[in-house]
C-alpha cells in the first residue's frame, strides 16, 4: 500500500490535484474508490473536516486561509462488504499540504504622469481702426419761380434753409456718434425722436428754447446700437419743415434720408420744386 500525494500550490484559488494510492483489496470484485479533501489544523492531519468528495481535485478558498490541506481514498466494498471500524475503508491519508497562503496582491505598476505639451499662445489679430464717417446733409429745395414777398404759404421754406449734420465713427455694435448737430432759424422748433433699440438715453427730446441757429444733440452723441432710428423733425408755423431719418447699421455707414413736412399738417409732403 502507498499513500497519495497532492501537487499544486497552497494559496487561495489554486487548484490542488490528488494522485497516487496503492492497496490491495479484500474484494477484488466489484470494489472501487472515491476521493476525499480534508482541511486539518496541523501538517500531522489529526482533527481534520471533510470539505470536499467525489473529485480528484480541489479549489483553495478563504475558509481554508491558513489550514492544511490533507486527501484520502475511500474504499466502496460491495453491498455485502462492511467496514469495521470505519477507518478500515480509508485508505492511506496523504502528506497534509499548507498552510495555506493568501495571493500577494502584485503592485501596480505607476502610470507616468503625462507631460503637457505647451501651447503656443496665439497672436492677437489687429483690428482695423474703421474709418470716420460723415453723414453728408441732403440740400434743401429751393424755389425758383414766384417773388419771395409773395411767396405762398404752402411752400414757404424757412431762411436759413435746415441743415443736419452727423459725424461718428463705426463700433463693433453700430456706430459711436461724436457730433450731431442741426443749423436752422432760431424760430424752428426741434425734436428728437429715437426708437428700435435699449441704447437710446430719450424716446423723445426737444431743447426747451434755441438761443441760436446751431444747436447740437450732445445726449446723441454715444454709441449707438444696430437697429436704431433717430428722427430729427424742424418745424416752424406757416414754413415748410425738414424731417432727417437716420438708421444705424451694423459694419456701414448709418442710412440717411430727408423729407420736407407740410407747413400745415406736419405730416411728410413732396418738397417745393427748385
């Protein structure tokens, strides 16, 4: 008779195989073996429990972390044959095995830390300085037939003739306007209008008295956002009126047009011919 032994090593999640084992049987027939895994306290395999039959191999768990792993074969007599004692059907238990170890937990292996590579810090693009503007005011009509004495009240045109000037430059946004001014007779009366956007500083204006003929717009004179729409009307009673629309464009000059007012209504009329 020859005990077995077990290969493999003893760390948890290993698989431990048994081989070997020789005996010579009282019962040549019909007589076989099992295997049977024992986990003992000790390598003398004394006080051991049985974990596992029926395999030829075992796989270590943590239950067995720091035990000794022992195998035997156990003899299956006909059913005629008893076993008496017990211990007569084991066979030869094999050399214990351990103890049995936890796997070593491998150290990672250190991720170089990434250099950044520099970026180069973009040229600022020059901005092209825009070109000044000047609105360039549109001539009054002038009459050419008829004596000025006589003229009729209709087409009567105010002396000197209105004249609206607009100067500024272009913004990201519209257009920054440093001078707004009108030239007309003191006896005209001026109002401002401005409307189709939030950077107007007044809805509505007019100068409470024009102690002269220049008079200049200074709550105007600002920037002004695309979209805006300055009306400046001049009205005196009994004289043709001048109305000048202005409209602020983004990346262009502001848009202007002129139109004469009816002396009577104040509404827009074809101007005198001349």
């Amino acid at each position: 008779m020859s005990i077995p032994t077990i290969s493999g090593t003893p760390v948890v999640g290993n698989l431990l195989t048994a081989s070997g084992g020789a005996w010579q049987s009282p019962f040549p027939s019909n007589t076989s073996t099992q295997w049977q895994w024992w986990r003992c306290a000790n390598p003398f395999a004394v006080g051991c429990q049985l974990v596992s039959q029926n395999s030829q191999t075992y796989r270590l768990t943590d239950r067995d972390n720091g035990a000794w792993i022992a195998t035997a074969r156990w003899i299956k007599y006909p059913s005629n044959a008893d076993c008496n004692p017990v211990s007569e059907c084991l066979l030869s238990v094999s050399a214990a095995r351990g103890p049995v170890a936890v796997a070593a937990t491998p150290t990672p292996t250190p991720i170089p830390t990434p250099v950044p590579t520099p970026i180069a810090t973009p040229e600022p693009t020059p901005v092209a300085t825009p070109a000044p503007f000047v609105a360039t005011p549109a001539p009054t009509p002038v009459p050419t037939s008829g004596g000025v004495l006589q003229e009729p009240t209709s087409n009567r045109m105010m002396r000197p003739a209105p004249v609206v000037r607009m100067r500024g430059v272009l913004s990201t946004n519209g257009a920054m306007i440093t001078s707004l001014s009108v030239k007309a007779p003191k006896a005209a009366k001026l109002t401002v209008t401005c409307s189709g956007s939030s950077s107007c500083p007044a809805k509505n204006w007019s100068p409470k008295a024009r102690k002269r003929q220049n008079t200049r717009m200074v709550a105007f004179e600002r920037n002004l956002r695309s979209g805006t729409r300055l009306t400046i009307s001049l009205t005196r009673a009994g004289y043709v009126g001048k109305r000048t629309v202005f409209k602020i464009r983004r990346g262009k000059a502001p848009l202007r047009s002129d139109s004469c007012l009816s002396p009577a209504t104040g509404k827009v009329q074809k101007c005198p011919a001349g």
